[in-house]
C-alpha cells in the first residue's frame, strides 16, 4: 500500500501533541492537584503505548485498531472513576470527549469502509481540547490552593 503524505499541519499536530503531554505532566505535578496529576499520567501512558504500537505511517486507521480502542475505553474509565470520586466540570467534559473517541471506533467498527484519514479525525480530534481542558483543571487548583493560602 503506498504510503500517502500527510499536510504539514498535521504533522505539527501530531508530533507537538506528546511533548504538550509532557509538559503538562509537569505543570500537574507543579501547580494541580492529585486529581490533575493522574490525568497527566493517564494521558502520558495513553500517548506513549499508542506511539509504542504504531503500526507503520501510512497504514495505520485503515481498519479498526484494537488497541488503540482499547488504550482510549481504558483512558475513558480513568477519566469516569476519577470524575466519579472528584466531580469537577472541567473533568467530566474530559470524560465526555474521551467518550466521544471511544466512540470514532465504534463507528470504524459498524463501517469498516470509513476511509482511514476520517479514522484518524475522529481519533485524534479530542487530543489538544483535552489537554486545554487539563490545563483549566491545573490553573483552578492553582489558583484556590492560592486563594487558600492567602487567608
């Protein structure tokens, strides 16, 4: 199958989304909470066993990945026990997008036609919204553990 090139701005989004990771693995431990803290991991571990079972470029999301599936439902139940135990809106609409992506599967499973790049959309369009909303949760926590201290 010939390997077919992707426009530049997906490249950038694809190769600045783990080190955004990263970094925001940073600002939990620096500024969140516990609860921002496991998000980061989550989404550290989630991104890293994904890149891990890359299939080759060009290849990948043109059938059904199972453990991509698998790697964004285990993300998803992270996301609902967490929200369960420490209800914050910021990570319920987590939650709800993760959800979402579960979701792109589903649809890649009911037509197994779909072409690939639409897969892919629908697998990698939640990815920055959930780091944006990551970062809420971390300048929240901030920012009353600030507001607390000032008392």
């Amino acid at each position: 199958m010939a390997q077919r090139a992707m426009p530049a701005w997906t490249i950038w989004y694809v190769d600045c989304f783990a080190p955004l990771v990263s970094v925001s693995l940073l600002l939990a431990w620096r500024w969140g909470g516990p609860t921002e803290l496991l998000v980061a991991l989550i989404y550290l571990i989630g991104t890293d066993l994904q890149k891990a079972v890359a299939r080759t470029a060009g290849v990948r999301f043109v059938h059904f990945e199972p453990i991509v599936a698998t790697i964004d439902i285990a993300a998803f139940l992270g996301l609902v026990i967490l929200a369960y135990r420490r209800p914050r809106v910021w990570l319920l609409c987590s939650a709800a997008l993760q959800f979402l992506a579960c979701l792109g599967h589903v649809a890649k499973l009911l037509q197994p036609g779909m072409p690939a790049l639409v897969y892919e959309i629908l697998m990698g369009s939640t990815g920055y919204p959930l780091l944006v909303l990551l970062w809420i949760g971390i300048a929240m926590h901030h920012r009353a553990r600030r507001g607390r201290s000032a008392c």
